[in-house]
C-alpha cells in the first residue's frame, strides 16, 4: 500500500534509515506544505496538541490554561483553542516568551511562572476561573490552577516536567476539589492514537493551511546533534 516518494511516519526513533513492518507505519496525506511542518506543528507535538484538547471537549466562550504555553505543545494547544473561539491564558519561563505569546501567537494572556505574585497573576488572568486545563509541567502553577477549576471543569494531563528527574515527585492536589467542583481529570499518551496518525495529521493541517497556526522552527544537522535538540 506504499509507493517511493510516500510521507510516512513511525516510531522507530531517530535514524537515517528504518526497515520497518507496514503496520508500523502510517502514510500522511500529501499537502502543500514543506516537509519540516511534519515534524512539528503536524508531527507529535501537533498531533498530541489535537488528541488533548479533544479529550477535554472544550465549548466556544470557555476559559482554557495552559501550561508550558510556549513548548512545542503548549504553543499548538492555544492556537487551536483561539481558533475554536475560547478565551486563552498560558505560563512560560520568561517574559520574552509571553510577550511572543501575546504578540504573535494571540493568546487573551500569558503570564509568567516565575513571578512572585503568580497566584494573584492568575486570579486576575482568569477571573472567572478555568474550564479547561492543559497540564504540562506539574510544579506549584498546578496546584494553583487546580485551585482555580471551575464545576465541571476538565483537566487533561499531558506531562509533568517538574518531575521527570526527580527523586520523589511531588504530592498531588486534593482529591477534595474534584468532588466538590465534579472534575474531570484524564491522562493520556500519544503511542495510544498513533494509529489515527493520518487523520490527526488532516485536523491540525487545517487551522495550519488557515493562518490559524503559527510555529518556529529550529534545525540541527545531522543524527550526532539529535541530543542537542531535545
């Protein structure tokens, strides 16, 4: 089912060549666009951006969080929500990183985490709280937006980079909250829908091919700087 000259992607890590089964590798469609946006915007990080904002369901007019708004993710997640008419607040690390948030990406407001009055940052971002959180740090900006939710609120867990390399991770939010407010809270990973990998591709083409979308990109040469660039 695949001819030379097919786009295809698959999870046998990085390499110069794969020999792989055919059911370990997905065709993407042919579209007008360079062959780099496959491996961003239209690669896992948009295709993880996609799956994650449709587990949460959002509705036009909601208030979405997110998280490490300005990493290969978060920056996806945003746009997508603007797109589909929700009010948008993130945090980043610097505030160079929110002023491209604001300025060039159209997020409502981003906020940065390192801030000493964060909690107070948040409240007046999101005054009427958070419909839908994007989680992809852990770290104290989680509880504080935990704190925030609104009833019927839903968080989806995409990552935890506060955690990744510690010894112990941190104690989770109260589980108080969640009865009180009737969240919902869903974890997920990309490798379950790799399988959809053509369709998910299509639905994120579509805000890109729109305008509704906009990246960065860096490039690092060859497989020996593969480290670097993670």
């Amino acid at each position: 089912r695949f001819k030379v000259g097919d786009k295809v992607s698959h999870m046998g890590g990085w390499r110069d060549v794969a020999q792989l089964p055919a059911d370990g590798v997905t065709a993407l469609p042919d579209l007008d666009v360079p062959e780099q946006p496959y491996l961003g915007v239209l690669g896992m990080p948009g295709m993880t951006a996609w799956v994650g904002l449709d587990l949460a369901d959002p509705v036009a007019g909601e208030t979405l969080f997110v998280s490490a708004a300005s990493g290969a993710v978060g920056q996806i997640v945003g746009q997508i929500a603007k797109a589909e008419g929700l009010r948008v607040v993130g945090c980043a690390g610097s505030d160079e990183k929110c002023r491209w948030l604001e300025s060039e990406l159209g997020f409502d407001q981003a906020i940065n985490y390192h801030s000493d009055n964060l909690s107070a940052e948040l409240a007046a971002a999101m005054p009427d709280g958070i419909d839908v959180f994007f989680e992809n740090t852990g770290g104290p900006v989680q509880l504080l937006a935990y704190e925030r939710m609104n009833t019927f609120g839903r968080i989806v867990v995409c990552g935890l980079i506060a955690d990744y390399s510690s010894a112990q991770p941190a104690p989770g939010p109260s589980w108080l909250r969640m009865i009180k407010k009737r969240l919902t809270i869903q974890g997920f990973a990309m490798p379950d829908h790799w399988d959809k990998s053509a369709e998910l591709v299509k639905a994120v083409s579509t805000y890109l091919m729109k305008g509704q979308i906009q990246y960065k990109a860096h490039t690092l040469q060859g497989l020996e700087s593969a480290i670097e660039g993670v």
